[in-house]
C-alpha cells in the first residue's frame, strides 16, 4: 500500500508515518517544504529518510494532483489551525477548504477510492458537544469539509472518514491552539515553568489513539463518507496542570485564560464500534509518555 500524507512533516503526520511505516506502507508525504526534523525525532532516522517527500501547497491543484499520483491511500493532515484561519479567514478557507477538495479532486483523477482526512472538535460549538454549531472559522472550515466529503461520496463513490477530535497531545505538539498540555509536558521535563493558555474543561486525546484510527481506517476503509468523533478523556485544563506536575514535579504548571470554544462531553459516536482495535489511552498515562518522551530525548 502507497498512502500520500498531506502535511507529513506536522505533529500527527510524523506520528502517522511511523505508524504506516510499521504496517509496510511506502509513505508519500506533501509540505510546505522539505523538513524532516520532527519525523526523525518520532519515527527515526530510517523512516525519515526513506520517506518520498514532495514539496507543494494543498491550494495548489496540480502540485496535489501529481503527488497523489501512484498512490493508493490519499490522507489529508495539512491545515492551518484556529488562530491563523481567525487572523486571515480567506488564507485559512484557501487552506482547509479548498484544499481539501484538491485532495478529493485528485483522488477523482487517479481512481483513488479511499481519503481520510483530519476533522476537528471545533465543528462543535461551546455548549453542544452532539450538533455542530461552530463558533470559530476553523470550524466552520472542517464542518464544509465534511459536507464535501458526503459530496464526493454521493457523486462520484469515493468513500472518505473523517477525525474529530479535540485537544490533541504528545510528543511533538508545538502549534495551535491547544498545544498548551503537550509543552508544558515538555516543559516539566526539562525543569521548566509553563502556563497552559486556557482554563475549563475539554477533551483530551493522545496523539497515538488518533493514528491508531487513521491506521484502522486505512487498511479496512469505511464504505460511505463515515465522520468519527475519537473521543480520549474530559479534564479540566487545572486538572490536567496538576497531573503534569505529578508526573514530572518540581516545575510549575498552570492553566489561566478563556476557556476554549468547543464543548467538552463531545458524544463518542461509533469509531470504536467500527473499529474496536482504536485504543483509548488515559489523560495519566498519555501524560507520561509525553514527559518519558522528552526526557529520554
């Protein structure tokens, strides 16, 4: 199986290609640029250099079409996240948007019959974690994906599956809005104070029960356009500041800020149902990880 990663060289992806790479996959991946730091410190150096990387821009239609050539698992990570689609709505539309039917619009091309892509929890707003009702225009963005991807599936039979998720942590995190949990773990590690940027309660997933998902889903693709909620555990950020330092004391961690905008108790939906082999790693033990990563580094 030859799968193409749409921002492989990010968090999720490095973590994806180590994943893949464990399966015998042979990984395409598609950036911005050729930067293989963060892989390498995930996966290793063999994974890191045997990656066939193409360098491009998701709103690029041809660049996607070509690196989706030969492939036979197209998945799509590469976005940008809630603060830069609020400081430029039409860069962010351009990216997570119209890139995303780039990836579908080159799966159509090559007769490529299965896209998974990256969803988000933002698709809910602050106060239903079963409707989606964003309030931010990354979620309105994913939620315009997922529309799309029902599209596609309806006109043209490629079948799709989608991941929301909310925060997202482990080794590796370092951007977007809820990055905060992932560096204070790093942080703690190194002996260092840190402060989460937000306060209240969300859901916390550790980043290898969402590859995990992409990894089941890959190799026994849903049939229609199916949109997984992957659900970890609900914490309050305070609580998840205290956890760090348990794991790691002597740094100080805090959270202070507004809470996020997305509901928290988000339904977990059938992603287990249909793919029972997703683990879902507790907040105590992802954190763990987290810390071991990063002292061991």
């Amino acid at each position: 199986m030859k799968v193409l990663i749409t921002g492989g060289g990010g968090f999720i992806g490095a973590w994806l290609a180590r994943r893949l790479a464990g399966m015998g996959a042979a990984i395409r991946v598609f950036d911005l640029k050729d930067d293989r730091r963060l892989v390498r410190a995930v996966a290793g150096d063999a994974v890191a250099d045997a990656l066939d990387w193409h360098v491009g821009d998701v709103a690029d239609a041809a660049a996607v079409r070509a690196a989706a050539q030969g492939c036979d698992r197209l998945i799509h990570l590469a976005a940008l996240l809630t603060p830069a689609c609020q400081a430029d709505p039409v860069r962010g539309a351009t990216v997570n948007l119209i890139g995303t039917l780039n990836l579908f619009e080159a799966a159509r091309a090559h007769g490529i019959g299965t896209v998974l892509y990256m969803s988000s929890a933002a698709v809910f707003g602050p106060d239903d974690g079963t409707t989606p009702r964003p309030t931010t225009h990354y979620g309105a963005f994913k939620l315009a994906c997922e529309g799309s991807a029902r599209a596609y599936r309806a006109d043209h039979g490629i079948a799709s599956a989608g991941f929301r998720a909310f925060v997202v942590y482990g080794p590796g995190r370092d951007l977007g809005l809820t990055a905060g949990p992932s560096l204070a773990c790093r942080a703690a590690a190194e002996g260092r104070d840190y402060t989460i940027p937000y306060s209240g309660p969300a859901d916390y997933v550790f980043v290898g029960d969402l590859v995990e998902a992409f990894a089941a889903t890959a190799a026994r693709p849903p049939q229609g356009a199916a949109v997984y909620n992957v659900v970890g555990e609900q914490a309050d950020a305070a609580d998840v500041a205290a956890a760090i330092m348990r794991a790691a004391p002597g740094a100080a961690i805090r959270a202070e800020g507004p809470p996020l905008p997305v509901a928290a108790d988000i339904a977990p939906g059938t992603l287990r149902d249909d793919y029972p082999e997703v683990p879902r790693t507790g907040l105590a033990d992802g954190i763990a990880r987290t810390i071991g990563f990063y002292r061991a580094a």
